[in-house]
C-alpha cells in the first residue's frame, strides 16, 4: 500500500509531465509549426533530413521555457527572430547551421542566471527590426557591467560574415558611453524603462544604432 509520501510523489510527476505535454504543444505551435503547407521553407525544415535537428530543438524549446529564469517573450521573440533568419537559408549547411545556433542560445538561456542580464531587441515600427540586432548588459558587480551583442546578417554567408559582433566593458558611472572593442566605434546609450537608444557619430558604426526593446 502507498504511503501518503508516495501518492504525494506521484501526484507531483504527474502534474509535470501533464503540463509538460500542453506547454509543449503551446509553446512549440507559436513558433516553428510544421502543419503549415503553404510555407516552402517550412516544408524543407520539416522534413525527413532534418528529423534529428528538430527533435533536439523541440527538446531544447520545452527545457528551457520550463526552467530558465529568462523572460518567457524573449524565447519567444527570439524564436521569431531565428526563424526569420532560418527560412532565408538556400542550403543543408545553412539550416542546420541555424538549427545548432538557435539550440545552442537556448541552452545558454538555461544553464546561466539570466537574472542579472538585460535583454535588448532591436525595434523599428513597433516590430523586430527586419536587420535584427540583440544586445545584452550584464552586471558583472555592483560596478561593472559587460554588452554583447549580435547584429545578424544573412545566413547564406560564410560564417564569418553571418553576424557582426559587439563586445565591450564599462562601469555602471560610465554605461552611457560605450565603445565596441570590436570596432571601436563609439555609442551613447541612453536608458529609460522600457527602451534603450543606442546613438553614434561615427560613419560605418550605425548597425547597432536604433531603438531597443527591454525584456524583463
């Protein structure tokens, strides 16, 4: 006979493993859904050839909206992101370059404290911008923080030329003045609640200008 510990137990796992399969389904039908036979790329992405590369990005996408303690519209919006970049691929190598770059931020979002990192997208007319950029601030302590960020090219590309990176280090006296050690190019940044305005004066350095959304 069961002891009320057990059937307590029991209980538990079954509620996981319930919400588990609607979260799934839920969160899995928002982004990348494959009963859409209309979409070309979709078709590609879906099939046979790429059953191993989807299982594990179906995996990865339950995992991390169950644990990570990053803002569940930032999964979102950045499968959104990703899928915008995974449809303009023209080759094998494209998509699953794609497909372990998206797995591989995904468990990023998993395995760190999100907790003290901002998250920015890059927006224009009220929607991710269509030359999408993300940036993130982290507080390395209470007088240090660190900006990476990505600004996306196309995929089809060498590798290299996929994305433009953008590192750089300050103190939380001196965020507003921000040069990307990258480039060296130089933005102001300028925060409010919600959003951040990223400025420069320099010819070349404008891919990481704009507005930006804050996830929190």
């Amino acid at each position: 006979m069961l002891s009320k510990t057990d059937i307590n137990l029991l209980k538990y796992l079954g509620s996981v493993f319930v919400l588990g399969c609607i979260y799934s389904s839920s969160v899995f039908a928002q982004g990348l859904n494959c009963t859409n036979n209309n979409d070309p790329a979709l078709k590609t992405i879906c099939s046979a050839k790429f059953s191993k590369e989807l299982n594990l990005f179906k995996e990865s996408t339950l995992t991390t909206n169950l644990v990570t303690d990053a803002p569940l519209r930032l999964i979102q919006d950045t499968e959104k992101l990703w899928l915008q970049q995974l449809k303009q691929c023209k080759s094998f190598n494209c998509y699953k370059q794609q497909f372990d770059s998206r797995i591989e931020q995904l468990n990023f979002y998993t395995s760190m404290n999100q907790s003290l990192t901002q998250h920015y997208l890059k927006y224009e007319n009220g929607d991710i911008s269509s030359a999408p950029v993300h940036l993130q601030i982290h507080q390395l302590n209470k007088d240090n923080i660190k900006v990476e960020g990505i600004a996306y090219h196309n995929p089809n590309n060498k590798l290299d030329k996929q994305t433009i990176p953008f590192l750089a280090y300050s103190t939380t006296e001196t965020k507003t003045e921000i040069i990307n050690n990258e480039s060296d190019c130089k933005y102001e940044f300028n925060y409010t609640k919600a959003y951040l305005m990223v400025k420069t004066e320099q010819k070349n350095c404008d891919r990481f200008s704009g507005v930006y959304r804050l996830y929190d």
